[in-house]
C-alpha cells in the first residue's frame, strides 16, 4: 500500500459521523477511499445513507494534518495497516457489517487463526478461574486452536499467557491505540504477543484506554472467533457483552461453572441459565465446534505441511499423532498411561488426542480414556 493511498484509508475513518457500515457503503459505490473525497456532492447523495451532513463531512475534509501525523506515528512504533480490501484481513471480521475498515496491526494473522475461541472474564479473578483459565487456554492450544482476547488483567491475560506457554496462537484485542498498550504491567505480554502471535486495534494511534472503546471492542473478539468461553463473570461484568456479542453473531457461548456463593459466578451461572453450554473442560468446547475444525491440521506446535503423512483411511496425521495411535488399541486406555508410554507430558499428549478425536480417529470414554476407532 502507497502511502498516498494510505492517506485516503485513514482520511475515510476520520470523517466526522462516518462509521464502518456508511463507509462500506461508499466502498461500494466508489471503490477506493480516493474516489469518495474525489466524488461529487451528488455523486454522494446516491449512497445510501449519506445525507447532508456526511456530504459535507466528505467534501469539507480539512484534517490532512492529522493524518499525516497518524501515518509518521503509525510508521514509528512499527504498526501495520489491514484495509478492509486486503486478503490478510480475518474472513471471520468480513462477515460482521460494523467491522472496522481498517484494522492496526502488530504481528501477523496466519490461516489456522480462524480456528479461534475467545476467553474473557473478570479482571479480579480468583485462584479458581485462574487454574480453570490456565488448563483449557492450554489444552486448546495444544489442539491448534487459535486463544482470542483483550489483554485484560485477570482471565484475559491469563488465556493469552496459557496459550503462549503452550507455544500456541494467541491475538490481542485493545481499547486503546497500539502505542498505547493498556494496562502498562502487561507491555512485555503485548510485545510477546505482537511476536508470536497478533495485538490488533481500531482505534487510532494516541488513543487512550476510554472506558467507553472497550465494549466496541468486544464485538471484534466475539467475530475472530467461533465462540466465546466466559469463565469467571461478576452479574454487570464486561464479559458479558462479549457474550452478548457473541449470540448476535451467531456464534457459541460457553460459560464455567463457579460457587454459588461466589459473585465472581454470576455472570457466568445467569449465561448458562439463559442456554450457553456449561464447561469443565476443553473437549466440551471442542464438540461444539468440531464441524468448523475439518480443515485444522497439525498441532499448536506449528508441524508443517511437509512434516504430515497420510496414514489411517487417508486423513493427515503427523509423526507424533502416529506414535499415539500406535499405543492405542479397542479397549481404553488411560491419558496416564499413554503419556508414560509415549514419553510426553500428559498436557501435550491430551492435546493430540484431542485433535485425534476431532478427525474421528480416536474416541474418548469416561475419565480420560481414549481407543481408536
């Protein structure tokens, strides 16, 4: 992208009561954000939606000066811009109308990161949703699946650390612009994050942490994701509009059972009163979106194309897939057991099992016992 025609990108998100949906719809009209400060007032008035205060925000644009000041800012802390147009831009966001336009990015998005679940909850959290946080970020990691959030104290931050530990994916959404990584102790998570995985923002550079910029937030860490695990969640908890956000756009809310003497709980019991799926552990996450996970391969670990073999009724398994199933018989087996025999940390040997279970090569039983079909 020229920087001319970056200028024209940023210009279009800076137009006074032009939002995403009204700036898609000049997209569509015009093509390019050039062609839209190009057009005429009639031209304008042809889009629907644009009246005359937006033709005059459009023709009168003055503020050039901000946006070249955004660009020598953008350029200094070695942000990125997405454009609604690009390729990269996550086909999960493309589907919401309101998503941005243009997305600030640190990091990359790979493919596997449509393979995706949100962990939110409660900044305050106990000793409980901490160890919950830790064990399903992780086994969801170690099954290549993408950890999604908002770099939150508590529950959020904890699901991106899990993730990262598991030396999986994981993508950061903030409230604040990305040279303003908030809250300040979780800088060294932001620029590990910004190295192995994604910390992304539609707000522009400067942006402080606005009370108000963190439920509009929310809707991009619901739409990265093909659910969204709420566990720990006070009654008025912001969670809960990432939950909220989530069922608008037609995707699954799970929730983690607490004490029912715990007000960190009830959030979470009052989501699982009104239908979404009650979780204690990765799997229950897994068999709700199994039907989206056809195309994940591999493991969080990032075993590469060339590293998958064709084995058992043509599905791709890798080497260390192949050594589980050959431990595997009818009868179960327990998770214990495998791990010893296979020499593997009993975390990383659940992880491929659970991919296993996923291709419907492996099936699980009670109490952790897995055989193959």
């Amino acid at each position: 992208m020229s920087c001319d025609d970056l200028k024209y990108w940023l210009a279009l998100t800076l137009i006074k009561d032009i939002g995403p949906v009204t700036a898609k719809r000049l997209l569509s009209a015009f093509r390019t954000p050039k062609r839209v400060f190009e057009a005429s007032p009639n031209e304008l008035k042809d889009v629907e939606g644009i009246n005359g205060s937006k033709i005059n925000g459009i023709s009168e644009f003055n503020s050039w000066d901000k946006v070249e000041k955004e660009i020598n800012e953008i350029n200094g802390h070695n942000v990125r811009i997405i454009r609604y147009t690009d390729e990269e831009y996550p086909e999960s966001l493309r589907h919401i109308d309101d998503s941005p336009v243009i997305l600030y990015v640190r990091g990359s998005f790979i493919k596997k990161d449509k393979y995706a679940v949100a962990i939110v909850g409660s900044r305050n959290m106990t000793p409980y949703g901490k160890k919950v946080t830790e064990t399903i970020a992780s086994e969801l990691a170690l099954c290549g699946i993408t950890i999604v959030s908002g770099m939150a104290r508590g529950i959020d931050a904890t699901s991106h650390k899990s993730a990262l530990k598991a030396n999986g994916r994981s993508i950061a959404v903030l409230g604040s612009g990305l040279d303003n990584p908030y809250p300040p102790e979780n800088k060294g998570l932001f620029n590990e994050l910004s190295e192995k995985g994604c910390v992304i923002s539609e707000f522009p550079m400067g942006t402080p942490p606005n009370k108000e910029n963190f439920p509009q937030r929310n809707r991009l860490i619901s739409g990265l994701s093909l659910g969204v695990l709420v566990v720990e969640a006070a009654a008025r908890s912001g969670s809960l509009i990432t939950a909220g956000c989530a069922l608008d756009q037609g995707k699954d809310v799970f929730a983690v059972p607490g004490s029912i003497t715990s007000a960190n709980s009830e959030g979470t019991h009052e989501l699982i009163k009104k239908g979404a799926k009650l979780v204690q552990k990765a799997e229950d996450i897994l068999e709700d979106i199994a039907p989206h996970l056809k195309g994940l391969r591999g493991s969080a670990n990032g075993l590469s194309e060339e590293n998958l073999s064709v084995n058992l009724n043509g599905l791709e398994i890798n080497d260390e897939e192949k050594a589980i199933c050959n431990l595997l018989g009818s009868e179960p087996k327990h998770i214990d057991i495998i791990s010893r025999e296979a020499e593997m940390h009993a975390g990383r040997a659940l992880g491929i099992l659970l991919g296993l279970e996923i291709k419907g090569i492996v099936k699980q039983s009670e109490g952790k016992r897995f055989y193959i079909l």
